[in-house]
C-alpha cells in the first residue's frame, strides 16, 4: 500500500511539474507549430533538477516545513517553465511569420 500512495504521490508532483509545460506546448501545437513538444526535452529535465536543487538548498538552509517548501518550489518552477517556454515559442511563431512573409 506505501508503494503504491508513493507512485500516486509521484504522479501528483509530476503532474503539478510539467502539466503547464504541456498544456502550453499543446497549445502551440494546435496553432500549428510543429516544433512545439521538441523542446519539452530540454525543459523537462532542467524543471526536475531546479525544483530538487531548491528543495535541498531550503533544507540545507535550515528552514522549516519541508512539505511545504516542496511544493512551493513546484508550483514557483513548474509556473516558470511554462512561461519560459510560452516565451520561445512565440518568438519562434513570429521568427517563422516572418520567414514565411519574406519568401
């Protein structure tokens, strides 16, 4: 039964992690640019390893509520990943009109 609230729990952390990322790419996708979910390879990771270095350096701080901290770094990365990549994207959409407008 641990076994299975710790998957479901992991399934919950990364869901709040890379839900907006994915719903943004989604997004993009449906608009019509293709490239979009190629770049959740690099985003991806580097949101894993941002919310667990942020996690640990909390820890290592001394402060308190750890659940706590957790979450609130989730919720901080996983928010700042989905607009770094809404961000690119866009500049990626205007860089393609503007190839399109000129050919």
């Amino acid at each position: 039964m641990r076994l299975l609230i710790a998957a479901f729990a992991a399934l919950v952390f990364l869901g709040v992690l890379w839900g907006p990322a994915f719903a943004v790419a989604l997004r993009y996708w449906r608009r019509g640019d293709a490239r979009a979910f190629l770049q959740l390879r690099f985003l991806y990771p580097a949101q894993l390893i941002a919310t667990v270095s942020l996690a640990f350096l909390a820890d290592l701080l001394g402060l308190r509520n750890p659940a706590g901290l957790v979450v609130a770094c989730t919720v901080c990365v996983s928010a700042a990943g989905a607009g770094a990549l809404a961000l690119l994207l866009s500049f990626s959409m205007r860089s393609n009109r503007a190839r399109a407008d000129r050919a």
